[in-house]
C-alpha cells in the first residue's frame, strides 16, 4: 500500500511542480519580453497579417480570421492544428513530438497552438482554411436525446448561409463560468443535414469534468447566443460505388445523421448499400431508433444495426448484443458481400476506433479506405 501511495504521489507532486514552473517561465516570459508586431506571411504572400507577439500562433490568426482547425482548444492534446513553417523558428516543442510524424517533422509541420510569436514567420497551410466563417448563432432548441447526450439546434443570423459537408465538424465556443475563467471551445460533429444552410446541429455528451460539456448539459439556455467556428475536417462520403461499413457509439452518431439524412434530401440513399452498426451499453443510451429503423424498412439497401453489451432486463432488448466490434466482425464474415469493394466509415472514442480499424483490416478491409475524425 505504502509503494502504491508513493507511486502515485510522486508523479502527481511532480506534475505539479512542473506545471508551477511552466506558469512561472511563462509569466516572466510576458513580463520579461516585449515581441512587439509579429508578421505572419500565409501561402507565399497570398494573405499577410500583423499580429501582436507573444501569444501561440493559433491564437494570433484566429484573431485576424484565419481558423486553424483545433479539435481540442489549443490545450495541445489533439494534434490538429498542424501548419508548415518555412523559416526557422526554433526547435520543435517536446508537446509538439507525440502528434507529428517523422515525415511531418522532416517537412517542417508544427502545432500552430505551440508555437509562441516572437518573430516574423512564413507558413503554409490548405488553402480551404480561408474559407472557414465564424457564426454568432442563436441557440434555438435543446432536447435531450439520452441520459447523456444533448442536441443542440442552432440558428445562424438573417441572411447567413452555412455551407458544409456531411462529416465536418465545427468548433462551438462558451463563455467564461465557475470551471473556466477565459472562452474556450471544442471540436463537434454537425448533426444537421447540409441542405439546411441556416442552421447548425450538434450532439454533446456529457464528459465528467469537461469544460465545454459542463456548461452545454448545465447552463446553456435556449435563446442563448453562441459563438461557433468552421467547418474543418475531410470525413466525408466517398463518391463510389463501394458498400458504406459504418460504425458510431455515442454521441459518434452526430455526422451519421447528416450524412444519412443529407443523402435522403438529395436523394442519393439508395446509391449503395450502407451498413450502420451503432454500439451502446443499454437501451437508455441508444437514441433516433424510430427514425433508423424507418430508414431500414423504406430502403431496401440502408441496413441498421443497433447492440447492446450490457442490456438491462427492463430493456426487453431482442436485438444483437456484445461489444460492437464482435458484432461487426460477425457481419463482415457473414452477412456483409465479401465480393463487392467496402469502405469504412468512423465516429466514436479513440479506443472504439482503434478496436474496429482492426476488425476491418482483419476482414480484408484496406487501411486507406477507412475514414474517420478521431477527437481525444
């Protein structure tokens, strides 16, 4: 008990002094230093900026519109915000090392949330990013869709059109509260079909403990108005021909929904097969069942496959039960066309992703042929 207590003491005071020691260097770094103007060249002079110095590079150009996607809020644990940088400024960060691959490291890719402005800098990034709005959109409804998970419906401002595509996800932004003393954002899926270029949807679950999460499950009030940004991402439908082998769990059902629902409205569902597995512990956390199944009975070609590892007997439940993965495996050696080309398409916890990319490859599906956003 004693080893146990010091094993687990030891790295938290370490921790801590580590974190006294980061807010101490960067509070003397502000006082200390005074970078003035920073210039910031974007694409060989397609866009210059003038920004002030000092702050992380994501924040300096999302000051002056430029939106660098950030699934996770420029805490630096999402590994999204990756831009090119073209003259040297410094080693890489430490923080910088685990989400950047020795290719991207030899080619100069950086995390933008990283990257402190203390001199002029040339970068790269997709050319798409300047086309990525920031909406003040009026929260219109909020219903609750499970014990845990929220859909919030959001209104965009007269004569402000959205233009998205099904699997994208936007940053949605709250203010300070009690948990957080400055505006912070995250990463969701949009839920809403892209047909309806007024609105924007998004399904939140409740994260114990998290910022953005909290306060959407226990402030947030309709006619509230909130901030949000994008749309990022390239988890989008493939245009072939190819079976759709999709799995979600969760609040994983967000781009599903607009993908499914986008492709009624513009009547391309019976295109391909689509085969939906979405994965749940029981039957309070499953949710939209009486709009898949009507999907399932109206398409002759939309498969939907709802399971249940842990249902309860109040669930009454006759449908597949065990962890999703052992279901989709069972679908894939048995029931799913074995001859006709598949591709695979994601949305869930990092772990739920890892366990069904192994399936798939298991079942001869190629790795480039998986699609995914894997938000941590």
């Amino acid at each position: 008990m004693e080893m146990d207590l010091i094993f687990f003491v030891a790295p938290a005071a370490i921790g801590g002094i580590s974190a006294g020691l980061a807010a101490l260097i960067s509070i003397t770094d502000t006082i200390v230093n005074n970078y003035g103007d920073i210039k910031i060249d974007i694409n060989s002079g397609k866009k210059e900026l003038t920004v002030k110095g000092g702050q992380p590079m994501l924040f300096g150009l999302s000051g002056e519109g430029i939106f660098i996607p950030s699934a996770c809020g420029g805490r630096g644990s999402c590994g999204a915000c990756k831009v090119k940088v073209k003259n040297d400024i410094g080693p890489v960060m430490p923080t910088e090392v685990p989400y950047l691959t020795k290719e991207e490291l030899a080619d100069d890719i950086r995390l933008s949330c990283q990257i402190k402005l203390k001199e002029d800098v040339d970068i790269e990034i997709p050319d798409e990013l300047f086309n990525v709005q920031q909406f003040e959109a009026t929260v219109e409804k909020i219903t609750d869709v499970t014990h845990d998970i929220k859909e919030v419906y959001c209104k965009l401002p007269e004569g402000i059109e959205v233009s998205f595509v099904s699997g994208q996800y936007g940053q949605f932004e709250v203010p300070p509260y009690e948990k957080v003393k400055e505006r912070t954002m995250r990463a969701y899926s949009m839920s809403s079909a892209p047909q309806d270029k007024n609105h924007l949807e998004f399904l939140v679950r409740l994260v114990p403990g998290g910022i953005v999460t909290t306060y959407v499950h226990n402030y947030l009030k309709e006619g509230e108005k909130v901030r949000i940004v994008g749309p990022f991402g390239d988890f989008a439908v493939r245009n072939t021909e190819a079976q759709m082998i999709c799995v979600a769990g969760g609040s994983g059902m967000a781009p599903f929904k607009s993908i499914f629902q986008g492709m009624v409205d513009d009547g391309t569902i019976n295109d391909r097969d689509i085969w939906y597995f979405f994965g749940a512990r029981s039957k309070r956390d499953v949710f939209y069942l009486d709009w898949l199944y009507k999907l399932d009975e109206e398409h002759e070609n939309f498969h939907f496959i709802p399971a249940l590892s842990e249902p309860q007997a109040e669930d009454n439940w006759e449908g597949p039960t065990g962890l999703i993965t052992e279901v989709l495996d069972t679908y894939l050696k048995e029931t799913i066309s074995q001859e006709r080309e598949k591709e695979g398409y994601l949305c869930g916890s990092p772990g739920m992703l890892d366990a069904c990319m192994k399936v798939m490859s298991d079942n001869d599906m190629q790795a480039d042929k998986i699609f995914f956003d894997k938000f941590a």
